[in-house]
C-alpha cells in the first residue's frame, strides 16, 4: 500500500492499475474491515482503466489507502508483539521443561542405583538366610545327637556310679575284715 499511496499522489494512478500491487490493494479492499462508502470508492478507483484519466479529488483515495496502511500496521504490530510473547512463554516453558527432565533424570539415577544397591542387598541376605538355615539344620543334629549322646552318657555314668558304689562298699567290707581282730592273727 505504500507504493500505491505513493503513485497515486504522483498522479500516476492509472499505471498503478496495471501493476501487481494494485491487484493486492485490490484483494485487501475485498477482505479488509472497511466501511461500505469507502470500499464502493476503492471498488470505483480500482476499476477505471488506464484510459479515463482519474484524477484523485481531496484525496479521498489516498487516505483510504493511508487508513489501510496504518491498519495492516497496527495489525502486523499487534501481530508481532502477541508472536514475540508467545516464543518468550514458549522459550520458558521449554527451559522449565528441560529442567524437570534433568530432575526426573536424576531421580531415575539415584532410584535406579538404590533399586541396584537394594537388591544386591537381597541377595545377600538371602545368602545369608541359607548359611544360616544350614547352621540351623546342623546345629537342630547335633543337638538331637547331643540328647542321645547325654542320654548314654547319663546311662554309663549310672554304671559307673553304681559300680563304684560297689567297689567303695567292698573296700570298707575289705577294711572291715582287715581291721578285724581275727585278721589280726592271720598276719
């Protein structure tokens, strides 16, 4: 729109119809927000030929154009300004993202070493429970055995002791007999 502005106030209108800008002024006239007077002048200016010779009065033509200008401008502005907060929103949401990565990332770490370190654990405790299951078994033998060997132990000692009681009865006898005076004469 700025060259059309510019040629227009050149008076170069009708060559302005024949470039491409005009076909753009020409589709902006169709999808802008404008009101109906002056789409209808637009319409008007944007159909003559070359051949009539339009000559812009007070320069309606041109402040419509200007209007347009400074409205695509402030829409491109209003545009750029909501793009340019949205990347900086988008770039923070990104760095809090990544930062929430490297802390789950390092929790997965630390549990994935304390899931290693505790089943190393297991392992061992469960070696453990074995050696000391098998110390269990043959400590509950040799108890059994313990018993039995205590139960005959117990039944020797009982021979013994019963055989010493006799023993030490058949010395006091002999004592007895030695000491008695008929002994005496014997020896």
């Amino acid at each position: 729109t700025g060259k059309a502005i510019d040629l227009i106030s050149k008076g170069a209108g009708g060559s302005f119809l024949q470039t491409n800008t005009a076909a753009i002024v020409r589709s902006l006239t169709i999808n802008m927000d404008l009101s109906s007077a002056d789409r209808d002048m637009m319409s008007s200016f944007l159909s003559e030929g070359q051949g009539q010779g339009y000559a812009p009065q007070s320069g309606q033509i041109t402040g419509i154009l200007k209007q347009m200008k400074d409205t695509m401008e402030a829409h491109l502005a209003d545009i750029t300004n909501t793009e340019e907060e949205s990347v900086a929103t988008f770039e923070g949401l990104v760095a809090a993202k990544e930062k929430e990565i490297a802390a789950n990332s390092k929790a997965i770490e630390e549990k994935t070493q304390r899931l290693g370190e505790t089943g190393v654990k297991i392992e061992e405790l469960k070696e453990d429970l074995e050696d000391t299951s098998a110390s269990y078994e043959e400590d509950k033998k040799f108890l059994s055995d313990l018993d039995s060997n205590c139960a005959s132990k117990e039944a020797e000692y009982e021979v013994v002791k019963k055989t010493r009681a006799e023993e030490t009865l058949a010395i006091a006898e002999t004592i007895k007999i030695l000491n008695d005076d008929d002994a005496l004469d014997l020896f």
